[in-house]
C-alpha cells in the first residue's frame, strides 16, 4: 500500500514536472510566434530564439516573476526605443499572467490593438510614440483590468467614445499629442482612482474643462495644455483635487476669473495657466501650499497688485512668471529675496517699486526678466553678488544712477539689458562676465569712454551703447570680437573708426556722432594724410621687422642645412616606419620623391603635402610634420595606430608613417580633386544645392564618427575646408584630424595659435579656454556649413576691404536686413531656397557664441539628412 502511494507520488510530481517544462516550452512558444509578426532590423530580438541555451526569462525585454514557490512566468514585456514594426501579434495573450507591455518609442504603425483586451492580466499597456492611427474604438471598454494606458504622441482622432467611463480601475490615462477631436464632457466621472490624466496638445479637441476633473480626488498630475479648452473653470474646480500636485492648462482659450484656490491644493508644485484669457486677481491661495515651486500666470488678463504677505508664504518658489498682464501697484519686494528662487520674468505689466539690496540673497537667481514696467530703483549693489545670474533685463524701466562695479560681475552673465532707463555716469570696466553675449545701455545718459574692457570679453556678439553721450575715440581693440551688432549712434564718439567695425555695418549705426571720421563716414580722418608722424612711425617699424625676419630665415635656413646634411649621412638608420597598408616603399624611395621637384607641394598648417608616385605607379600624399617634441618612436606609433585604425568613408584613410628624430611624414591615400577650400576659392564655385547638401553631410558624418562611434572618442580640432577632400563622387572626406595626438598638445597649441591669432575656424571660447571640446569640432563645422551655403569663403577680402568671417558676416547681413534670403549663395536657383534657410539656421546653431547652445554632430546629421530627404524628393534631376 505504501509503495503504490510513494508511487503515486512519484507519479504525480512526474507529471508536475512535465507540466511545469511543458508551460515553460510554451512560453517560449508563444514568445517566438510573437516575434514572427515583428520587424526587427536592430536584431534586438536576436536572443529570442529556440536554438539558444537561453532560459527565455531572459531575453530582451522579459521580466518573469513567481509566486511563492510557484513556476516562473513571464509578467512583463518592454521593448522599448528598438524601431520594431509589423503586427502586435494577440499571440502574446497567451502569456496567461502578463501584466505590463511596453513597445513606446517604435514604430508600429496600425489602429490601435483591441485583441490585447483579451489579454486577461494586462495592467500596463504602454504604446507612446509609435504611429498607431485610427479612433479610439467603443470596444475600448473591453480592457476592464487595465490600470494604465499610455498611447501619448501617436496620431489618434476622432472623439472620445463614452464607453471609456467604464475603465474605472484607470489610474493613468494618457492620450496627449494625438489628433482627438471634439468634446470631452461627462465621460469621466467613473475614473475616481486616476493619478495622471493627460489630454495636451490635441489641437483638434474642442471642450470646456469637464466638471468632474474637480472632482478626481487622488489625482495628481493633470496636463491639459494646448489643446483647445475653453470657458471658465467650474467655481469650486480646485475644491475636490486634494491630491494635485502638477497642473498645466496652458496655451487654451480659458475665459473668466481663477477658481478660489484657498486652503484646498496642499501638494501642489507646479502651477501654471499661462497663455489663456483669464482675468480678475492674483489667485490669492496659491502660496497657502508651501511646496510650490513653479507658477506661470503670464501672458492672461490678470490685474491688480501682488501682495507682500502672500508672497510670503511661497518660500520655496522656483519659478514666478507673471509677464504679460495688467498687474500694477508694487511689484512684491519679497520675491527678490526669496531662497530658492531662479527665475522672475515680470515683462510687460505695470509694476512699480525698487530691486531692493537684499536680492543679494537670491543666491541662485539665474534670470530676471522686469522690461517695459515702471521700476524706480538704482541698480542693486547685492545684484552683482549673485553667482548664478546669466540674464538680466529689465529695459524701459525707471532705473537711474550710476551702474556699480560690480554690474557684470557674474561669472554665467550672458544678458544685460538696461536699455531706456535714467542710468547715468560712466560705464564701469567689466573684467568678470567672460560670458557676456549681449550688452545692450542703449538710450541712457552715460558718459566717458566706452570701456576698452568690453574687448577682454570673449564671446561678446552683439553691443548696443546708441544713444548717450559717450566720448573719446572707438576702442581700437574692439576689433577682436566677432561682433554682430555694434551701435554707438547718437553720443559724442570722436575720431578713428577702427576699420573693421565699419565695413559690414550699416552707417547709421554710427550716425549722430559728428565727429567720428574714417573712409565711407562723411569726415576723412586727419592723419591719413600720408606724411603724417604715425605713419612714418609704422614705417620704420616695419623695416625693422623686415631685418629680424631676414635674419630669422638665415638661422632657419643654415640650420634647416645642417640637419638635412646630418639626416642624408645616416638616413637609413634614423628612419623608421610603420605601415598599415600594403606599401611597397622604402623611406629612402620616400624621401627621395619629395625631393624631386616634381613632386608637388603645397602649404598646409602642420606642414607642407606632397604628391608622391610610389614605384608602384601608386599616388599617395605625404605630410610632413617636424617632430617638435621628438616623440618616442613607441608613441608615435600608438597614436598614429589610433588614427590609422579609422575606416570611415568621410574620413581619409592614414597609409602608414615614417618619422626620425626630426620629422614625422603621415602618408595619407590620395585624393586627387583637391579640397573644398580649393573649390571655394575658385570664382566660379557652383556646385548645385544637393551636392553642397550631400557634402555638408558626409563632413558631419566624419565628425558624429570620431566623436561618438570611434572608441577611443576623437576631436577633429582643426577642421576647415581645405581640410575637406573630394573624391571623384563630391563624398567628401576629413583629413588633417587628431594631430594633437602626434604633434604633443603643447606643440598643437602653439602652432594653432601662431597660424593666425583667430582662424575664423576655430571657436570663440578656444581662444582663452584653451579647451578641445566637441563643441569646438561643431563650431568649425558651422562655419564650413555656411561657406556652402553663402559661397563665400570663411575668411574673404572684399576687394581691398579688410577680410571679414562669413560667421560675422552672416550675422550682420542677416541682423540688418532681417531676412536670411540675403546671405544664400545667388548662383543657386531659388528653388532651393527654403531648404537653405533651414540650412542656415543649423549653420547659426552651429556657430552659436555659446558652446552649449551648439548642437551634437549626431543632431546635426540626422537634421540635415532629414532636409537632404526632401531634396532628393523634390529634385533628384540635379548632378554634378
Ligand atoms: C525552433 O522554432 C522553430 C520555429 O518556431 C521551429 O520550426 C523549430 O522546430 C524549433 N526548434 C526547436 C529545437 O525547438
Ligand atoms: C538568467 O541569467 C542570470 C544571470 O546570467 C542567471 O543567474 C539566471 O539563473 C537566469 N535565469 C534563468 C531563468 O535562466
Ligand atoms: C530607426 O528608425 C529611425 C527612423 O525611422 C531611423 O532613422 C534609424 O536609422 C533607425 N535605426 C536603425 C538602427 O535602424
Ligand atoms: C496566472 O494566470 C492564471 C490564469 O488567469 C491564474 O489562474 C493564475 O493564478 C495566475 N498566476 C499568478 C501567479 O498570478
Ligand atoms: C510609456 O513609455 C514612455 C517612453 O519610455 C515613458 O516616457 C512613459 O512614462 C511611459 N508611460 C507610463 C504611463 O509609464
Ligand atoms: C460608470 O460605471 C458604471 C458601472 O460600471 C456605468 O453604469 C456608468 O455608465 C459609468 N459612468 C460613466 C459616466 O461612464
Ligand atoms: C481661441 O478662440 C478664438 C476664437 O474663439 C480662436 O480664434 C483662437 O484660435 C483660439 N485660441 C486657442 C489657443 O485655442
Ligand atoms: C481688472 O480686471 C477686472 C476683470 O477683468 C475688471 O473688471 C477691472 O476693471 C480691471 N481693473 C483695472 C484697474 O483694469
Ligand atoms: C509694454 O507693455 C504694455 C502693456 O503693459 C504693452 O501694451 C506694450 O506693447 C509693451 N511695450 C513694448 C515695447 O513691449
Ligand atoms: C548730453 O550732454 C549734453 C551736455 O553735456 C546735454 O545737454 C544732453 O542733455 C545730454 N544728453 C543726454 C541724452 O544725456
């Protein structure tokens, strides 16, 4: 008896056990029929197979669970960001337990999946941003168990079906940035256990704001911006949101007076109605909540002042923009000193009252923004002691007094505006903002000189002092900034005007000053005159420069002899060299065809390129470096090897090297068009836009490689068109790239610095940061990208006009004219117009002042592939 039940036993946890194997092997079944409906060109799902000893638990994306001792199951599914496509199989449904699938972010690109109802434990159903399509069907209601649903920025339309207030176990309900139309009134009073309610951004909807929204007391977040609501809130709206904390109505058609709010929203953070039609009062309760730290009211009707005593009570306000109303009466002194706060945009009301001292405590201030109101205040002293402010703009304002030294003493301080105020007395130097963009004292009454500081600064861009009554001469010095704007009219600016500030601006930024002379100003200046004391002056000097610069070349030449006779001797023992390429050459071959005169030759920073014929009859190009720092020949050879092992179709293939004691030749595969900056130097450059589009690309293509796929991460760091080769298809190609790594960074820098103090290449900041960065490399780009655009080279002399950056120069042209049609290249039809001036604006981003404004390398490509899409679409009939 015993033994049959033993045996029994046995039997039974036989037959368990192969149950247990058996749901396993269909998990993994229903898994792999799940696939077979799915594109995957990522692979992803590549570990999702039967051939692998992969225990299915996991594969990508799979999370099993158990309970208890049970068997393991899978319970949840997230295959996010993989560019999955095909079918969203109901296959999957046989996965009994699965409570959360997650395929956001892909492209699944069909109605929206009812055969997931019948998955009978799905909890999460999250299909963000894919293309699904279609309206949301009646049959909607199905998904009884469902607790989330989140079908965000997908291109969903029609109305809202009424059956959707049968999903009463909803805590999320997210359908923002599709297509819903119509009005969603009445259909959510079931929906008591929501959390987060989100309908922004249907720009289709048409509704006022459901009453029983009020009444959802545990939700938390809700998000209605942008999407058409209109009407006034219901008078108790607030009263049932106990638990909100994140609000956003704005940019709506919202009518009427705020709701009461006293008392009634205790959790509440972000608070913000901004950009509707909503009038009365400063929602007087809001502070009453002590966690809010954002409150956007602006651009509504509101009016009347804003009292002390509330603004107490939000000690922990971040964030306090109230621009664009009717407010009036004393703006709340509090405000400036409250601990937290960064932001204070005020712009456009009516507010009156000083910036008291005590703003000094608003120690992490980033941006105020007060212009066009009726502040009477001197310009705090505490105000320069903040360390975090970048921006500060408070024009047409009632500020008056002499601006403190320390007015620009913030080490982030990019904006200053101050323009149309009473401010009086001399401008201080400014020696701290070395972050300074925009300075704008226009329309004041200052006096004295204009600063020869401002030239220190490093990124200054646009300086606007018109309309004093300055005195003295323009600071020649201000010609080191790549200013886009400079207005001095309207003071008492006397003599020279430094010749580069002229060519490009318009005149009238000079007007008003009698007695500023120089050529196209209607007064000559006097020592022009050509025996004039300066002028003998600078010719004395420059004949002794001549004598040193003879005497120079002499040393250089007798030395230069010395070394070459020393090498010729034991040539063969100094020389070293490494090849990565089949090359069938010696060093002796090497050096004996640069020597022939045949060769040609041609300059190049680092050193000169040489055309060599191998042997071989092979054509490859050879730059020469000196080897400054003698580096180690087990160096050199990891870094050129760095280099060498790079194999990009944009970037130009390294052969292999020779180096001595004294100089390094890179041989580089030859290309045998020339470079970009050949071509752009040539009169007649008229590539057609794609091309130029295509070229564009490919360089930036170079760059995203080096800096984000190449491991280890690379900068290019000296990137300009004649460092840009063509082949034979206009593919373009980097070369010239990573040298700091051969030449040493310390020999890197000084030979950038000596080419020319500021190669309209290289990024502002370079100069007195003397940091590589990715941004650098981006800059560079820009300035490539809008020789192609213009024409123009970077650096162009306009007949007998000092050279001017075509950074500058397509700034001004397009602050002036105020139009960016100006700048295209005219040989290129107008049909390609508009793609140029999407172009453009890339270009502008690129060539940003500011380094964290520059977009990567990978956002550049993909936005510029983008354009290139739609030119192959429009014309694919242009060839070069
Ligand atoms: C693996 O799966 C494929 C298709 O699902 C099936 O044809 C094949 O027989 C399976 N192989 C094994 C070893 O289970
Ligand atoms: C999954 O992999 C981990 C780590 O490799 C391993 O410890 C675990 O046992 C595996 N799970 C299953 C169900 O095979
Ligand atoms: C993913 O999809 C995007 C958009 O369709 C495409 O640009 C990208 O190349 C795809 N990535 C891969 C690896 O297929
Ligand atoms: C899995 O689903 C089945 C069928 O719905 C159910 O009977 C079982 O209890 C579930 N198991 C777990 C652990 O939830
Ligand atoms: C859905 O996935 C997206 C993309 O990852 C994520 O941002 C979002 O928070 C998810 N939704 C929910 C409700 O978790
Ligand atoms: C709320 O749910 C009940 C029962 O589940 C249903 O009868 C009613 O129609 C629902 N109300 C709304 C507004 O959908
Ligand atoms: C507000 O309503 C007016 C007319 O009623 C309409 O023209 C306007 O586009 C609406 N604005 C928004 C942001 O919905
Ligand atoms: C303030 O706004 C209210 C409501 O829109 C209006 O009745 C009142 O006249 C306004 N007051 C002022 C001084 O403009
Ligand atoms: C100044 O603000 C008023 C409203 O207070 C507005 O009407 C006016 O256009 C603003 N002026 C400027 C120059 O922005
Ligand atoms: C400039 O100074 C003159 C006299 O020095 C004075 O008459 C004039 O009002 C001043 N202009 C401004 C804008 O301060």
């Amino acid at each position: 008896m015993a033994t049959t039940t033993s045996k029994q036993t046995l039997f039974l946890s036989l037959l368990l056990s192969l149950f247990l194997l058996n749901s396993a092997i269909s998990e993994t079944q229903i898994l792999l029929q799940f696939k077979t409906s799915i594109e995957d060109p990522m692979n992803v799902l590549s570990s999702w197979s039967n051939t692998t000893s992969i225990h299915h638990c996991n594969w990508t994306g799979i999370t099993c669970s158990k309970k208890n001792e049970g068997p393991l199951f899978v319970s949840s599914i997230t295959l996010q960001s993989f560019n999955l496509s095909g079918e969203i199989s109901p296959s999957i449904c046989n996965l009994v337990n699965l409570s959360h699938l997650n395929l956001a972010d892909n492209i699944f690109n069909q109605p929206i999946p009812l055969h997931l109802s019948q998955c009978e434990s799905l909890v999460t159903l999250n299909l963000s941003n894919n293309l699904i399509w279609g309206t949301i069907p009646e049959q909607i209601s199905l998904f009884k168990s469902l607790e989330v649903v989140d079908f965000s920025r997908n291109h969903i339309e029609g109305k809202i079906p009424e059956t959707i207030g049968l999903l009463n176990q909803l805590k999320v309900f997210n359908f923002g940035s599709n297509l819903i139309s119509g009005g969603v009134q009445g259909y959510f009073g079931n929906f008591t256990e929501l959390l987060v309610l989100d309908l922004s951004h249907n720009p289709f909807l048409v509704s006022e704001i459901p009453a029983e929204i009020g009444e959802m007391s545990k939700l938390e977040m809700l998000f209605l911006q942008s999407s058409n609501f209109y009407g006034e809130l219901v008078p108790n709206f607030f009263k049932g949101l106990k638990s909100l904390k994140f609000l956003d109505l704005s940019q709506n058609n919202l009518t009427g007076n705020l709701p009461e709010i006293n008392l009634l929203l205790p959790n509440l953070i972000s608070f913000d109605v901004s950009e509707n039609q909503i009038s009365g009062f400063f929602p007087s309760g809001i502070c009453e909540a002590q966690s809010v730290a954002s409150l956007s009211l602006h651009t509504n009707l509101f009016n009347g002042s804003i009292s002390n005593d509330l603004i107490n009570k939000c000690r922990n306000i971040e964030k306090f923009e109230v621009q664009n109303n009717g407010f009036n009466g004393n703006f709340p002194s509090l405000v400036w000193s409250l601990p937290k706060i960064k932001l204070i945009r005020a712009e456009n009301n009516m507010f009156s009252g000083e910036i008291p001292d005590t703003i000094s405590e608003a120690a992490q201030l980033e941006h105020v923004q007060i212009d066009n109101n009726s502040f009477s205040s001197v310009f705090p002293v505490g105000l320069g002691k903040i360390r975090t402010l970048y921006r500060f703009s408070a024009s047409l304002n009632g500020l008056y007094g002499e601006l403190p030294h320390n007015f620009c003493d913030s080490p982030l301080m990019s904006i200053i505006n101050l323009s149309h105020n009473f401010l009086s007395g001399k401008i201080p130097e400014v020696r701290k903002c070395r972050k300074l963009v925009s300075l704008s004292l226009a329309n004041n009454s200052f006096i004295g000189k204009i600063p020869e500081s401002l030239a220190d600064l490093p990124v200054l861009t646009y300086l606007d002092l018109s309309q004093n009554n300055l005195t003295g001469s323009i600071p020649q010095e201000l010609e080191k900034l790549k200013l886009a704007l400079f207005n001095v009219s309207y003071n008492q600016l006397s003599g020279r005007v430094p010749s580069s500030l002229i060519s490009g601006l318009p005149a009238s930024f000079l007007q008003g000053n009698p007695k500023l002379c120089g050529p196209g100003l209607p007064n000559s200046c006097f020592d022009e005159n050509p025996i004039s004391k300066s002028s003998s002056f600078a010719k004395f000097t420059c004949a002794l420069v001549f004598i040193a610069l003879a005497f120079v070349l002499f040393v250089f030449a007798f030395g230069f002899y010395l070394i070459r006779s020393h090498k010729r001797k034991c040539e063969s023992s100094v020389w070293k060299s490494v090849f990565f390429y089949p090359l069938r050459v010696t060093e002796h071959d090497l050096i004996i065809a640069m020597d022939e005169k045949a060769s040609r030759g041609f300059g190049g920073n680092f050193g000169r390129v040489y055309v060599v014929n191998l042997p071989s009859g092979e054509l490859v190009s050879v730059k020469k470096i000196v080897n400054f720092v003698g580096q180690s020949s087990k160096t050199l050879k990891n870094e050129v090897k760095t280099l060498a092992k790079i194999r990009h179709k944009n970037i130009v293939k390294i052969l292999g090297f020779c180096h001595s004691d004294e100089s390094i030749f890179l041989i580089y595969e030859y290309l045998p068009k020339g470079s970009l900056g050949d071509f752009l130097a040539k009169t007649g450059f008229d590539f057609p836009w794609n091309v130029r589009l295509k070229i564009a690309i490919g360089i930036a293509q170079g760059l995203a490689y080096l800096h984000k796929d190449y491991i280890p991460h690379l900068l290019h760091r000296n990137l300009k068109s004649n460092n840009v080769l063509l082949d034979d298809d206009f593919q373009p190609k980097l070369t010239d790239f990573g040298l700091d790594r051969i030449v040493g960074e310390n020999a890197f820098q000084s030979i950038v610095a000596s080419e020319s103090a500021a190669s309209c290449y290289m990024a502002p900041e370079y100069g007195h940061t003397k940091k590589a960065t990715e941004q650098n490399d981006t800059y560079s780009f820009g300035v490539v990208l809008l020789e192609l655009i213009t024409g123009r080279q970077a650096e162009e002399n306009e007949s007998g006009e000092p050279s001017v950056d075509v950074v500058k120069w397509v700034r001004r042209n397009i602050n002036i004219t105020n139009g960016a049609l100006k700048v295209l290249d005219p040989k290129i039809s107008s049909f390609s117009q508009k793609q140029m001036v999407e172009a453009l604006e890339i270009g502008l981003r690129c060539t940003s002042v500011v380094p964290e404004k520059r977009p990567s390398m990978c956002e550049v490509v993909r936005e510029l592939q983008s354009l290139y899409s739609e030119t192959s679409l429009q014309d694919g009939s242009f060839e070069v």
